[in-house]
C-alpha cells in the first residue's frame, strides 16, 4: 500500500535506514513496500536483499524532485523498468540537466503524479502507466476536484519519511544543514509534512473506505511489480563474462598467454612449476575466472604499450598465471605463495588484483577501460555524518555563537551546565552521527559488467569525469558485482621520473632495466640500505617504524623484507607476534618455543602467523577446517562480509575441533585470539611481496643514483617526512641545495650536476601565471642577464618581483637582494599597476647610484623561512644558545639504560596510544651530525613537554635497546630558541 517510501538515502532529508524501514513495515502489518528514494538508487539492493527477511515484498522506484518539489514518483514493474529509472535519471545527474516537470514514457515501469501536481499541471491525458497519487490528506480535496471521476488513474500516496515527532525534528535539522540556513528561516516548502509516517494497513484501508478503487488500483499496482537479484549464495557474477565471444576462446587465449610467456619467467621451468601451473588453469576454468584474467591481462597490456610502470598485487599476486602473463611481478615459486589464498574450490568471488598505476597515469589507464570495455562506471562509497562535524552543522543551524560551536565540538563541556540549545545538538548529533552525508568515489574501484550498470543502480558523474554508480563495494560483492582494482600512488612516478632524470642529468649512463629485480635482491649495497635504516624516499619502507624495525630484524634480503612488511601491521604487531617473530629470527634457540604443528605449517615464519595465508593454513591443518571454512575466517577478517552468524559458527567448529584432536585451552584461545588480531590488517603474502619488489627498485635507484632518485622523490610529494627533510637527506647523498633561480630552476626541482635548484612550485605566493610567464619567455629567448632584462622581458607586479629578490633567484648578478629590492621600486610602479602586454620596444632604464646595502645569512634565512617554509641552512646553525654536554645518536648504545641529553632537531612526530588506551608520542630527531635517532614522550610526560613545530630541540631521557636498536624515553625536552632576525633589530 505504501509506493513513496524514503530510508536516509534521500540525502539530508530521510530519517532511518532501509533495515528500519522494513522493520516499521512489518510492524504495521505491511507485506508488500516500495522504496522510492529522492533521486538516489543507493539502498535499493539492499533492501530488496533484506526485505525476505522480513518476508516483505519489494517494490523499488525512484522519487524524482527538483530540490524539495516533488515531480513524480517512478516504480520498477521489473529489472527492465529499474533500468529505465536509472537510465532517465542517470541522464540528468550526469550532464546536470534539470529534470522536467512530466517524466517520458516508460516500457516497464508506472509513473505515479502527486494530486497537488496534477493541479498544477493541469493535466488531463494520462498514459496507461501514469496514475494520480492521493494521500489521506488529500483526500478531503479530491471530493470537490473534477480529478475524481478518473477512478482508474488514482491511488494511495502516502508518502513515509518519518515515524514520529522526533524523526521530524531530525529531518528538519537535516534540511537546514542541506540549505545552509538557520533553522528558524527554513522554508515551509523545504520539509516533508508531519503526516508523511506509516499507519497501519487498517488505518489505511479506513481512511479509504469511500474509494475502495484507489485501493484496488494501488494493489493493482503493486502486484505489477516484481524485482529479482540473487544475493549471497544465491548470486551469479554480474561481471564481464566473456573476454573474447565465447568461454572456450576465453580459455584457450589463457593458456596459450602462458604458454608464450612461461619461458620469460621461468627459463627452465621444472614439474613443480608445470604442475601449479596446470591447477592453477584448471581452477580457473572451472571457476568461470577465465574473462576476470584477461581483463586484468588487457588493462596492464595497454599500460606496458604506453610506457606506464604497474605493480599487481592483493590475493591475486599469489598466482603463478597472473605472474607468467605479466599481471604480477612476484614468483609464488620462489615465496612458496598459498595457492589458496587467491583462490579454491569454495571461493565465489574472484581474486582480489589491486593494480597500482603512477598517479600521473592512472587516469588515462581508467580512461581506457572507459573506452575499452561497454558496461563500465565507478564503485562509489558513502560519507556518513561524523559526530563532531554535525555538532558543528547542527550549532551553526541553531544560531550558537562559534566559540560554543568550538566547545561542543570538542567536547569541552560539562553536561549539566548546558542551557537546552546545547544538550539538543548534542542529541540530535548522537541521532544523526553515521547517516549518509553525500555520496564519494571509491578510492580504486573498477566495475566492468556484463550488462548495463543501470540495471543495478542510477550514476553520477563526479568530478574525475566518469560515470559512478550509488553503492558501495559490501552490497555490490552481496549481488555479484566485483571491482577491478586500478589505484595511483606515487612510488612509480618517483622511478619513471628518477630514470628520467638519469637519462637528462647523466647521458652517458646506459639504459637501466628497472625490472631487473632479481638482480637487485642479491646487491649487497643495496640491501645494506635496508639493515643500516637508510631507505629514506623508498616506497613502503621509509617510515620511522619501517626502519627501526628491518633494524631490529637486520633485513637483507627479499624475503626479510616481505616478512618486515606484514609483521608491521597492527594486526600482528598488537598481538604480540612481531615482538614474538623478532625473538625467533634474532635468536634461533628460541624457536623450540613454537608449538610444533603450528612450526611444521609455518616453518618460515618460525611459527608466528604473520600472512593472511597462515590463518588458511592453521585453520586447515591445525583445526581440520575445510578450505571453505577457513575463507569464512579470511574474509571475516577482511571485513568484506555482512554475516556475524556465520563467522561465530566457524569460531565454534575451530575450538571444538581443537578439543577433539586433543589440544589444551590455553594453546586453542591464544592461537584463536591471535587469529582474531589479523581482523582488517593482515596481509596476503604476495601482497606484501609485490611491495617488496618496487621497494628493490626505489632502493636500488637510492643507492647507485641518490640525487637524481631525491630530486624525483621531492617532485612527486615527498613521502612520509617533510620536503625540508628529503632535502637533507640528499645533502646528506652529496648534493648542494639552492634556492629558486630564474635562469636555473622550473616549476619543480631541478637536477644539474650535483646542485638540485629548487622549484618555483615552492614559493606560497608565487602567482602561477607568473611563473609560466617568466619560464616561456627563458625557453623562447634565452637566459635572462640582469634584473633590467627580466624587467624589459616578463610582465611582473612589484610584489611577485619582491618574492624572488628575495628569494634570491636574482643572485647571479652578484648584487644584494637589499639594492636589488630598491632598483625594483624604483623602476617597476610601486603602486603595483602593471601592463598585461610586453613592451614593444626596450626602455632605457635609469641607473641610481645607491649607498652600499649588506644583508647576511641570518636575514636569508628568516627569507627562506617565510617564502619556503623552512630554511636552507641548518637549524642547528640557528640556534640561539650553547648546545653543551650532550652526546650524539652514534653514542646511545654506550649509554643503555642511563639518562642522557641529545640534542636533535626534528624529523617527524606523531601521537599514538598505549596498549592501555593513553596517550604517547613517537618522534625523530636528527643530531648534528646528520644521524637518525627516536624519542617517546610517555604518558607522564607527554603533555608536559609539547613538541611544537620544527626545530632544535633538547631530549633528555633514558636510552633503551630493543634488540640493537636504541631509542630514548623522554624525561624532559624542550625547544631550543633560534637567533633572531637582525632586521627587527
């Protein structure tokens, strides 16, 4: 009976969620309920997946309005007519087309107009899908209106939006935050009406009981009306099925791709190779993930054919398949990777392959399977309301002043002394917190299907320029619809451009073959980065806890490194097991501490579960376990499914089939509980080793071309630390920095010899028309030889000039930026007019004869400091004050458990928690001389000693040794002063 019903998709004006929707109809006794969200299609999977739950009816549509108006309503009479919808909506959304005030016509599905509408419209003519809609309020009109007597055409509209006074409220605080206006302004027009709630089917069938033909006729209706997906196990893959046009071509193209690459991978491969291969294929087929291959296959072809760097990885890098045809670069051979992990016999899904593109190339890469592949859009993902933000909106609606706003928001309250305004945002807050917001890109998600995407969902076009579908990743895996994983990062920029750079700066260096890791595994120099901590500006393994843990480890080698990078994670880190795997490595004796099944499964990992594969395995050896079963614990842990239920019965069969084969509690709970620490963060073991390959390719570049691989980290963003302290770290490898140039330096850094010019791109204030201005003139007509030259040459406001004097890009005419900054005054208009036409002619410019005008580094410096952000000397050089009686970071291992001062100026810093849930911060410092060390400023001292921005500072704490890796625990520290600038003098 109820054909417009709204869940909290209709975006800032719904009050509950399709779930509750379906509970409040159940409820009243409803058997049959249409959802029909305000142009959104985002929870209709959903709730036609939950509505057998509720042995309901589902009936999906779209409520198609043009703000807060309400145009019609459209209902799916089947999957054809949902199509329809999305395609009509999808149209308008997309080109940003108002919608019109009379739908078109429609095949399959029934198109309801609002009575107050049809007035309006005057419309007289209805199609034989087109119905009038009446609620229980309308009904006293429709006995004076002539529409009356169009008994055929008139049914219930009884729209549902809320359920009671409280909803209401919510809604209309929904709609001032929609509008951006205070609460006591909005408009009338812009709400829904107190009436638009559920009553009972008795309710109902009373109100209409003088026109029992509108009920029929919306029965009518709803019988019509018949939608169908299979979800869970019932679902069939929605994806692209065939490659090629048929599946047996599919296949034999799959094998023969590798059989013509098997050589290139493996030039003599043996029967341990032959046969994974044969059963990887073979499960491949019969798992229909022939298609899902190829296409992966197809997208990295074309990214190889334009030169574009990739690394695969997910599950699906521990397949010999995808590594033979060029997908992977890992050996599942060589890493002895789970087969099973990617995929089994119980796997409904196919294996996950995130795809890593540059980010400078990852958008013509999507742009090519736009083009390629006919059913394509993106996945999208919903930004829920967060607490303290709508605490924010909802003060801002209330009218509070912005330092309440300030104190409700942070919480800096005490309850009770709240007047009434107050407490009700902060109900409403907790009411609101977690709906929907607006609707957002998925941040790699890919869906190639085999029919149009509008079969499932309407589409936005977001700014990144292509179509977006309205659900997220968990309901699309519940229906069968799995994305391809195509992601940007900018590791791989940083070595296209390092190669690049190479290629510019040193011509007499021959062409590198970057994918020539396994030579790059067994370089002594290379792996001595990893052990000694100096992988800064390598992809993954710059990190300060990196580092100090391939440290702890003395990482050097490839396969330490694929460990390091899963054991980091805080799934195994907070269990205990990577203090556990640091013992076993470091010590050898200590692994007779390993249970003895659990070390004959994980032999490599001297029995700690570190990969996602090793709960497969101790699930399936340990527990007797099926393979299904144990995908039921990966995929909880993943957090890709819905079902708790399911999991807690696969954590009973574990524990109870533990008992049986005679295991003590203890021993069942602590390997339970370290399985449960994976959950959201373990690794798969080709994941992990797919980083370890491009981590081999930066730190090979790292370590025999240093300057040219920084200068192409600081052009891609740098990474974990500052851009101040890359630039100190390729001091540190030889390089002289300086500062912005006219005739030397680009927008971004740039190498020549040993000397990195820094960019214009770094000056905060450096208008970019200016710069683009100055460079084409310098690439047209040469090198600019004095600052009259420029003058004559660029068109230039007497502010962007002071920015480069000062920045002492004009150094090359061996004057001072102080006389410099005069003679720009006095020959620029220092009004700041300016012509945006060149000059025809050169003038001749007046030369004055000024007083001689010192600066020193000082002044440079505080220049520097303010243009750049930081300076281009050392902070220790600044500061202000004797730096006596501490030792350097070389000398803590003397030092262990006493306390000691070091001075460091700041590298990073960063908050964390304790196990116990308090407060600590971890930072790092470099000494004097260059050398890294780490501090933590515990609980008791944490918000004591603040540590306030970059700078010198004085640690004074006890050194501790973590398996030869010392750090200190901070007692007190506190920030050095720097000397001032003489100007203010």
């Amino acid at each position: 009976m109820y054909l417009n019903c709204h869940s909290y998709y209709s975006l800032r004006y719904g009050t509950f969620s399709e779930i509750e929707l379906l509970e409040l109809a159940k409820k009243n006794d409803v058997q049959t309920l249409a959802l029909t969200d305000i142009n959104n299609t985002s929870a209709c999977l959903n709730f036609i997946r939950k509505a057998k739950d509720f042995n309901i009816k589902p009936v999906i549509g779209i409520d198609f309005r043009t703000g807060a108006q309400q145009l019609y309503v459209g209902l799916a009479n089947n999957n054809e007519g949902f199509k329809e919808l999305n395609q009509f909506l999808s149209q308008h959304s997309e080109n940003k087309i108002e919608l019109p005030g009379r739908a078109p016509h429609f095949d399959h599905c029934v198109i309801i107009y609002p009575f107050e509408r049809v007035l309006q419209l005057e419309k007289s003519h209805f199609y034989d899908h087109e119905f009038i809609g009446v609620s229980i309020e309308e009904l006293r009109k429709l006995r004076f209106s002539k529409l009356k007597n169009l008994e055929d055409k008139l049914v219930v509209l009884q729209t549902v939006t809320i359920r009671d006074k409280k909803d209401f409220n919510a809604h209309r605080l929904l709609r001032a935050i929609d509008k951006n206006t205070l609460l006591s302004k909005l408009e009338k027009s812009e709400e829904c009406k107190l009436t638009d709630k559920m009553c009972s089917l008795k309710e109902i069938n009373e109100a209409f009981a003088d026109f029992p033909h509108i009920i029929e006729n919306t029965n009518r209706i709803l019988s019509s009306c018949h939608i169908e997906f299979g979800f869970g196990e019932q679902r069939i893959s929605q994806n692209l099925k065939l490659y090629t046009d048929s599946a047996e071509n599919d296949y034999q193209l799959l094998e023969k791709l590798c059989q013509d690459n098997l050589y290139k991978r493996y030039s003599n491969p043996d029967e341990k190779v032959l046969a994974r291969l044969k059963t990887e294929l073979d499960t491949i087929k019969s798992l229909d993930f022939v298609a899902f291959f190829l296409i992966n296959y197809d997208i990295v072809s074309y990214a190889n054919s334009k030169g574009y760097f990739h690394v695969g990885r997910g599950s699906g890098a521990n397949s010999i398949v995808a590594y033979i045809i060029g997908i992977t670069d890992v050996d599942p051979i060589e890493l002895d990777l789970y087969f099973e992990r990617f995929i089994n016999p119980f796997r409904a899904s196919p294996p996950d392959f995130d795809i890593d593109f540059s980010w400078k190339d990852r958008d013509d890469v999507t742009a090519y399977i736009f083009r390629r592949f006919p059913h394509t859009a993106l996945m999208a993902t919903y930004n829920t309301f967060k607490y303290r933000a709508v605490v924010r909106e909802l003060g801002k609606v209330f009218g509070l002043p912005k330092e309440e706003i300030d104190k409700l928001s942070k919480g800096n309250y005490v309850v009770s002394q709240l007047d009434e305004i107050a407490q009700l945002v902060l109900r409403y807050g907790k009411l609101i917190e977690g709906f929907p917001n607006h609707l957002s890109v998925h941040s790699a998600g890919v869906l190639i299907l085999d029919q149009s995407v509008h079969y499932y969902s309407a589409t936005d076009m977001p700014p990144k320029g292509f179509p977006t579908v309205q659900f997220d990743m968990i309901i699309a895996e519940d229906v069968g619809v799995f994305k391809f994983d195509i992601l940007g990062q900018r590791g791989l920029a940083k070595i296209k451009d390092a190669l690049d750079i190479i290629a510019e700066n040193r011509p007499e260096v021959p062409p590198i073959d970057i994918t020539n890791v396994e030579a790059f595994k067994n370089d002594k120099n290379i792996n001595n980065l990893l052990k000694s901590g100096g992988a800064i500006g390598a992809y993954y393994v710059e990190s300060p806890a990196m580092r100090g843990l391939m440290q702890q480890l003395q990482t050097q080698d490839y396969i330490g490194l694929v460990a390091a990078s899963s054991i980091i994670r805080p799934g195994v880190s907070g269990s205990g097991m990577k203090e556990e795997f640091i013992k076993r490595h470091r010590y050898p004796e200590l692994r007779k501490n390993a249970h003895p099944v659990l070390l004959e499964i994980m032999p490599e990992t001297y029995g700690v579960m570190v990969y996602q594969e090793d709960v497969l395995k101790v699930a399936n050896q340990f527990a007797d376990l099926s393979l299904g079963e144990a995908d039921i614990l990966r995929r909880g842990m993943s957090g890709k499914f819905r079902s708790r239920k399911e999991f807690t019965a696969v954590e009973e069969k574990f524990i109870a089939n533990c008992r049986k084969k005679g295991y003590q509690d203890d021993l069942i709970f602590e390997v339970w509980n370290q399985i449960k620490s994976f959950a959201g963060y373990a690794f798969a073991k080709g994941h992990s080793a797919s980083y370890a390959v491009e981590s081999y390719q930066s730190l090979y570049l790292k370590c025999y071309y240093p300057l040219e691989f920084m200068t192409a980290v600081l052009n891609n963003g740098g990474g974990f630390y500052s851009v101040e302290h890359y630039l100190h770290e390729a001091q540190k490898q030889g390089a002289t920095i300086c500062a912005p140039c006219i005739n030397n330096s680009d927008h971004p850094n740039r190498l020549i010899g040993t000397s990195i010019y820094l960019g214009f791109g770094y000056l905060k204030n450096l208008e970019t028309f200016t710069v683009q201005r100055m460079l084409t003139e310098r690439q047209l007509n040469g090198t600019y030889s004095s600052l009259d030259d420029f003058i004559d040459r660029v068109t230039i406001s007497i502010e962007q000039l002071t920015i480069l004097i000062r920045i002492d890009a004009f150094r090359f005419t061996q004057q001072s930026k102080t006389e410099l900054l005069w003679q720009a005054i006095f020959k620029l208009n220092a009004d700041g007019a300016k012509s945006q036409q060149s000059k025809l002619f050169k003038i001749q410019h007046k030369e004055f004869t000024l007083p001689k005008l010192n600066s020193n580094w000082i002044e440079n410096a505080y220049d520097e400091m303010e243009l750049l952000g930081f300076p281009l000397c050392n902070y220790f050089n600044l500061v202000n004050g004797d730096m006596a009686n501490g030792i350097l970071a070389s000398q803590m291992k003397d030092h262990i458990n006493k306390e000691v001062l070091i001075y460091g100026s700041l590298v990073t810093t960063r908050f964390n928690y304790t196990s116990q849930g308090k407060l600590m911060r971890l930072s790092t410092f470099i000494d004097h001389q260059g050398n890294y060390f780490d501090a933590v400023h515990f609980t008791d001292v944490v918000e004591k000693y603040p540590v306030n921005g970059l700078g010198v500072y004085a640690c004074y704490g006890r050194i501790t040794d973590r398996f030869d890796f010392y750090s200190m625990s901070v007692v007190w520290s506190r920030k050095a002063a720097i000397l001032p600038d003489p100007r203010n003098n």
